[in-house]
C-alpha cells in the first residue's frame, strides 16, 4: 500500500512509519511527506529515510480550496492510495475527505471519543481521568469523529503535568500509528455501518504492539 504522510511540525509519529515501513516484510510504502508548514522538523526524518518530501505552505493560497487542489495533485503525483496524518494540524475541507473517503486515518492523542480537539492532555488532567492514551482513526466530516481502528491507554500518575503525560502518550503513539498501519494495508480492516471490525490476527505473535 503506498502512503502520504501529511504532518506539521517535529515528526515523531512520521518517524516511527519510517522506521517500520524500512522493515522488510512491513506491508506499506511512505511514497512522500507533505508538510504545510515550511522547516517542519518530520521533513528532516524522511530526507534522513531517503523519503520523497516536500512542502505545500497552506499561506502561500488564497483559500482552502486552492491549498487542497495543490495538494491533491501532490498526493496523486506521488501515487498515494492511503493518506497517514501525524500531527497534521489543519481540518481538511468536508469535500476532500469525501474525495479520500475511507483512505484518510489520523492519530489523536486522547482516548476517542474523550477529549477531541487541542490541548488534549491538560483537559484529561483538569477532568481527573486516570487513564489516558491515543487513538487511530478513520478521518470524517467530523473533527476526529470518525471510526476507530485502535487505542493505546497510559496510565495518569500523581505529579503529571501535561508535558509529563504527553511525554507518556507519545510512546504509546509510536508503538500504535505503526501497527494499525499494518492492519490496514494488509486488509485486515472492514469498515462495518461505520465501526471498525479486525479480522483476528493469524499470527498474534508478530504484532508490532
Ligand atoms: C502527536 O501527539 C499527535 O497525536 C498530535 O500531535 C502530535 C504530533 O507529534 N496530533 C494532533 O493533536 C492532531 N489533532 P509529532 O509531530 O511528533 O508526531
């Protein structure tokens, strides 16, 4: 399955794709890496991974349509099937995601449907939950409202602050963009009345979680 990753800023998850889909055997190919911010630090892991990359600057276009015509002739020029945000932090328009439907997944870094939108970590501390984590999930109209393919939950300790607990998720992260990856490209995801099913895994053994 060849892939578009589309990310903003430092590029940890993007990194952790790279490096498994450097994997022998890993079923997904990152073909490039589409930043919208210029000096976005992920372009510096896929240059380091030999990764087709490059930016669409959202500033440089009059509105959100002319910045989604660019970069959908970016994506289909790179022959992506699969789009992979990772710290993506711009909504794509309801007419884009209708163009992608069910070929745009996301990481979110709370327990879906807790907490969507920003500043995720100190809304979980300020509600007092003690567990916490990430999800992966299929991208609809709704912002981080669409069907979850996996969660990873961290425990919230005493003294956590919202760096502490990011720090925590974020491993969590990159053990999980990687693995739900690989449920999909190698077809193991059925999207059913808008749930996710798992075929089960013949071979639990080899799971990268
Ligand atoms: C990650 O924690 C990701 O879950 C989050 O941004 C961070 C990006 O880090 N994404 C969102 O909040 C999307 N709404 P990274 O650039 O190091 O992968």
């Amino acid at each position: 399955m060849k892939v578009a990753v589309l990310i903003s800023g430092r590029g940890s998850n993007l990194r952790s794709l790279l490096e498994v889909a450097a994997q022998p055997g890993y079923p997904a190919e990152i073909v490039t890496v589409i930043a919208n911010r210029p000096g976005a630090g992920g372009l510096d892991h896929a240059a380091a991974f030999g990764v087709s990359h490059q930016t669409i600057d959202h500033k440089d276009f009059p509105d959100r349509t002319a910045f989604e015509t660019a970069l959908t002739a970016a994506l289909k020029a790179a022959g992506a099937e699969m789009i992979c945000l990772a710290g993506f932090m711009r909504v794509l328009s309801s007419g884009f995601v209708r163009q992608w439907q069910d070929r745009i997944i996301n990481i979110h870094p709370s327990l879906l449907p807790l907490f969507p939108g920003l500043d995720t970590h100190a809304r979980a501390l300020a509600a007092g939950v003690k567990l916490h984590g990430c999800s992966v999930h299929f991208v609809n109209e709704a912002v981080d409202g669409g069907a979850i393919i996996g969660q990873a939950a961290v425990p919230v300790l005493g003294g956590d602050d919202p760096d502490k607990l990011a720090a925590r998720v974020l491993k969590a992260e990159h053990r999980l963009y990687p693995y739900c990856l690989r449920l999909l490209a190698e077809g193991r995801i059925r999207l059913i009345a808008g749930r996710v099913a798992i075929e089960a895994d013949p071979d639990p053994g080899h799971s990268l979680l």
